[in-house]
C-alpha cells in the first residue's frame, strides 16, 4: 500500500530528475547557441574576403564585433552545476575563448592592438581556471605586446607560458604539435625582428634549455619525439652541429622503437642533411640530399627551407647559375610562403645583378614590397637599389631610387602602421633624407619615430642621428631634446656616456 509519504518521496525524486535533466538542457542549449554564434560570425567573415579587396579598418572592426557577439550568447560562471553541466559549459567556455581570439586578431589588423589587449584580458578574466583558456589568452596577450613594439613585455610573457603550461601530446595518431613548443622560436623571432641577433641567440639557448628540461621527465612517445625535433632545429640555428647528431641519433632510436613515429622521417632526413652541410659545407653531397628531400617530399614544411638552404649553399659555393636557378624555383614553387620566399627573391635579384643583369635585378626588387609587403626582404628591396646605384657610380639614379624607396616605406606604414618592420620603414625614412640633404624632412621623420617607436633600437641611432642634424642646423634645443629622450628612454646603452657628454656640450 502506498502512503503519502511514499507519495511526497517520489513525487521529491521526480523533480530532482527534472531539474537535473533541465540543468543539462539549459546547458546544451546555451552551448548551442554559442556554436550559432560562431557559425553566423564565421559566414560574415567568409564573405567579407570574397572579393579581391579585403576589409578596410571599418570592416574589420565589425568582423571583431560578430565574434565578440558570441560571448554574448553564454553567460558566466561557465564551470557551475553538476560535473556534467561543467563539461558543457567548458566546452562553451572554450568555444567563447576561440572567439574572443578571433576577436583580437581582426583587432590587430584593424591597427587597434588596445582592442586585441581588451580581448586578451576578457579571456584572461573570464577562464575560471581552464587552461585551454588561460593559454589563448596569452597568445593574443604576447602576439599583441609584439604589434606594441613591447618587446621584453612579449619575450616576459612568454617565457611565462614555458613556466606555467606543460606541453599537450598530439592526438592520437598524428604528430600535431603543440604550439608551446613553438614559443621559444618566436622569443628568438621577436629579437631578430628588433635588430637584436645577439638577444635572438640568447633565446635560442634559452629555449634548448627549456626543451631539454622537459625530457627530464619521461614523456609520452611522439611529444618525446617532438621536443628531440625541437633540439635538432635549435642546435642546427646555433650552428652546432655535433649537439644535433647526438639528437638526431636518438631520435632515430625512438622512430625505430615506435612505427607510429614514422611521420618524423622526412625532418630526420633534413637535418642529416643539414648536419652533413655544416660539417663539409662545400661537399655537394649534402646540397644532393637537400635537394633529394624537396623532390621527395614536396608538401612537407621543410621543402621550401631545403630548397632555399640548398640555393645559398650552392652560392656560398660560387655555383652562381645553380644557386640562381634555385631561388627561382623557391619562388615559383612555394611562393606563399612568408619564411623563404620572399628571402629567395631578394637573393635572385643580387645575383641577377651579379651576373649582369641588372634592369631585371631592379625589376626584381622593385617586386618585393608588391608580392610580400610585410617582409624584412620588402624593407630591404627599396633602399638596397638605391645603394647599388650608389655602388655603380650613378648618383643621380641613386637620389632618384632612394626618393621613391621614401614614397614606398610611407605607403607601407599607411597600410599597416603596427607591423613589427613599421620602425625599420621609418629609420630608413630618415636615412633617405639625410642623404637626400632634406634636413628639415628628416627631423620631422626623427620627430615621428620617437613618437611612434620611443624605445626601439632604432628609434636609439635616430636620435643621435637627428641631434647631430639639428645641431649642424643652428637648433641646438632641439638637438639637446633628442639625447635627453636618448638618456631616458635607452639607460642601458653602451653609449650612454657619450651621449651625455654630447648633451653637456650643448647646453654649455
């Protein structure tokens, strides 16, 4: 006989299963709509870069507003509820991350890296802890310091990341890798792109460190096998070949121990390669293999560098018409490619010339900035034919080429004022004029570099250069303001002394 207890025990049951069922369903959906969110934000995207021009500022603005409305569909806490509702909305919390990181990086091609910062810091305040989230966040975070010009800021923030997040092993059955072991390549990036190859070194061994500090502990086959790649490609940069044969062997143990591992072969093959070239660099053997891994492998990531590393080889070597050959066939096979591309044409049009071709090495510069304008080759194409003129005894084509290369590095920060190669357009802005003779034109070019650029390196050389200029030109205030934003904004420098002393000079 059932009695009204048993009546109000199981009518209390029922609706604590309703509940639970409509915590999850709510869940679900707000999941849901996240996803919506997503998809409506994606489509606006796919057919904003329809055409052949893509968005301006505006355009890009809004594109970051569609993703920003995806956050919108979700509402914090993400990680509340039972453990299965915290699954969902983990999954939605990921979701809203991956947005708001697309958010950013239509902010920073909009020039507004404030705006990716906002993003970055969304995430940051919103991660409830998740790693996945936390890990975005720092991305856009480092990415964005980058466009600021915040250089030891990125390089900080990301050897944060190398302190805070353990490197994931790939899915199974691929050799996916995980982008925290990228970071150290980027710290290294970061300072080449300053000027600073001695910092990038410094990176570099910073990151060998970190790489093997990692095999300290055993780690799962393919990540082990990952982190080895990681060392070899560090070593080969460092140019220390017996260190990379060392890794190199154990990392062919492994690939012998575990089948699953055969996808590393092709890099195995590449730095054998390599390593065989910096021993006997003028042994055509390693050229040979290089070249053997390129055909073999055509798809690989690697087969542009070897055909590249090939090509410089072959002109360390004097092999001019092979080597020329060579880059041309970079360029024509992997022409998308932003790490040797661009390199390859800068170093066809210099041997172009070399071998007496020279309106068709210009034209070849005069390429650059067109087919890879945010290159450190586009940088370098303007002012080096100005320089060649100059070498040929032309002086009046050298006056002309070097007026146009001003024309071309002011187009190319209009088009994007935070690129990371914006303070080499504008110094070499202030070179041109200088040698033009326009001093006004180059003071005003000082002026504006320090503005933008206050703590660049090459903001650092303007300075002294543009002290001398107004110094030589009777405005020695102004000469005076320049070494003192010098002393403050550059109190390590080596020439820190110097400059005082120069500062003194003229105050006297």
């Amino acid at each position: 006989m059932t009695t009204r207890a048993d009546v109000r025990l199981l009518l209390l049951l029922t609706t604590a299963v309703i509940a639970a069922g409509c915590g999850t369903a709510d869940r679900r959906a707000e999941r849901y709509r996240v996803e919506q969110a997503i998809y409506q934000a994606k489509k606006a995207e796919t057919e904003a870069f329809l055409g052949r021009s893509h968005p301006d500022s505006v355009g890009l603005l809004r594109l970051r507003g569609d993703y920003l409305r995806v956050r919108d569909a979700a509402h914090p806490p993400f990680l509340r509820g039972s453990d299965r509702e915290k699954r969902i909305g983990r999954e939605a919390l990921q979701l809203v991350a991956a947005a708001q990181t697309q958010a950013a990086r239509f902010a920073s091609m909009a020039n507004r890296p404030d705006l990716a910062l906002e993003d970055g810091r969304w995430m940051e305040q919103h991660a409830e802890g998740d790693t996945m989230t936390l890990r975005q966040a720092d991305f856009v975070a480092a990415g964005t310091l980058r466009a600021l010009g915040r250089t030891n800021e990125a390089v900080e923030r990301m050897r944060a990341m190398l302190r805070r997040y353990e490197p994931v092993p790939p899915p199974k059955g691929t050799s996916q890798e995980d982008e925290i072991l990228g970071v150290p390549e980027l710290m290294a990036q970061l300072r080449r792109e300053r000027g600073d190859e001695a910092g990038a070194q410094r990176e570099l061994d910073y990151g060998n460190g970190y790489f093997k500090g990692l095999l300290e502990k055993p780690r799962e086959p393919m990540l082990e096998a990952l982190i080895r790649a990681r060392i070899v490609r560090t070593d080969l940069e460092l140019r220390r070949s017996p260190d990379a044969l060392e890794q190199v062997t154990a990392l062919e143990k492994l690939v012998a121990a575990h089948p699953d591992l055969k996808a590393l072969t092709p890099e195995l093959r590449y730095s054998r390669a390599k390593i065989e070239l910096m021993s006997h660099p003028t042994d055509p053997r390693g050229i040979a293999m290089l070249d053997a891994f390129a055909r073999e492998f055509p798809k690989h990531n690697l087969a542009p560098r070897a055909l590249f590393d090939a090509a410089v080889y072959r002109e360390g070597n004097k092999q001019f018409p092979a080597a020329l050959a060579t880059y041309r066939e970079v360029v024509a096979l992997y022409p998308r490619n932003l790490d040797v591309a661009p390199a390859a044409l800068f170093r066809e049009a210099m041997l172009e010339e070399q071998t007496g071709a020279w309106d068709q090495a210009k034209a070849t510069l005069e390429s650059i900035p067109v087919k890879y304008p945010r290159t450190q080759a586009a940088v370098e194409a303007p002012i080096t034919i100005a320089t060649r003129y100059a070498a040929r005894g032309d002086q009046a084509a050298a006056a002309a080429a070097l007026a146009r290369a001003i024309t071309v590095y002011e187009s190319m920060i209009v088009t994007d004022s935070t690129s990371v190669f914006a303070p080499l357009c504008r110094y070499n802005i202030i070179r041109g004029h200088l040698v033009l003779k326009q001093w006004d034109k180059a003071l005003a070019a000082v002026d504006d570099m320090a503005a933008h650029h206050p703590r660049n390196p090459y903001t650092a050389q303007a300075l002294v250069d543009g002290a001398r200029v107004a110094a030589a030109n009777g405005q020695r205030d102004r000469a005076a303001g320049y070494l003192q934003l010098f002393l403050e904004n550059f109190p390590n420098s080596p020439a820190l002394a110097e400059v005082r002393q120069q500062k003194d000079a003229l105050m006297r």
